[in-house]
C-alpha cells in the first residue's frame, strides 16, 4: 500500500502514526508540512476526501478563525493544521489517535484480497 503521511515529527502522534504506517510495511512519502506547506487548494482536497470540514482539521488550540478563513490561515500557518493527515489510495484519515490509520489500511488490504 502506498501512503502519505503529512507530519511533524515532533508530535507524538504523528510519529507514532508513521511507525504503524511503517510495520505494516506501508511505501510511505513523508511531508513535513511545515517546512512544505500544503495549499489551502491541497488542504480542501484532502478534507474532501477525507469526509471532513477545514474546522475538523484545525487544532483545537488554534487561534479562532472564521470559517470561510480557515484553509487561507492553514495554509499561511501550517501549525494550525491538527496531524496527522495519511492520504492513500483508498481515501484519507486524520490519524489522531495514531490507530485511525488501521482503518484505511484495512480498507486497502481487503481491495487488494477481494475477489473481482
């Protein structure tokens, strides 16, 4: 399975996040979004497909932000932005806690062994 992992790797999360996605034996593209800030375009991609408004991706201590403000301010201070976001084939979670990334993988697995 590939995966994309959009990450700080100071957040605990995030790392642990990572290392599941790497036991599994995930091909993983690590992104420190904060040093490679996501568009807000990129941003509204990934909460689309992840069936997630901009608000659900925002830090709980980020500084209050108006709705239709969100991505432009996400997208400006990259930190705001809750982690981790994994994005695969099958779809994207906000890994938090870290175990949400199963869901996706198993979802992956079970396309893979299907019957077609």
């Amino acid at each position: 399975m590939k995966a994309t992992i959009y990450h700080n790797p100071r957040c605990s999360k995030s790392r642990a996040t990572l290392a599941i996605l790497e036991e599994a034996g995930a091909d993983v593209t690590v992104v420190e979004y904060l040093k490679a800030p996501l568009t807000a375009d990129e941003l509204a991609r990934l909460y689309a497909r992840a069936g997630m408004t901009p608000r659900e991706g925002l830090r709980a201590d980020a500084p209050a932000i108006a709705d239709d403000a969100i991505l432009a301010g996400m997208a400006a201070n990259p930190a705001i932005i809750e982690r981790p976001l994994v994005e695969t084939d099958m779809g994207v979670v906000l890994a938090r806690p870290p175990e949400r990334v199963r869901d996706i993988m198993s979802v992956a697995q079970a396309s893979r062994i299907a019957p077609r």
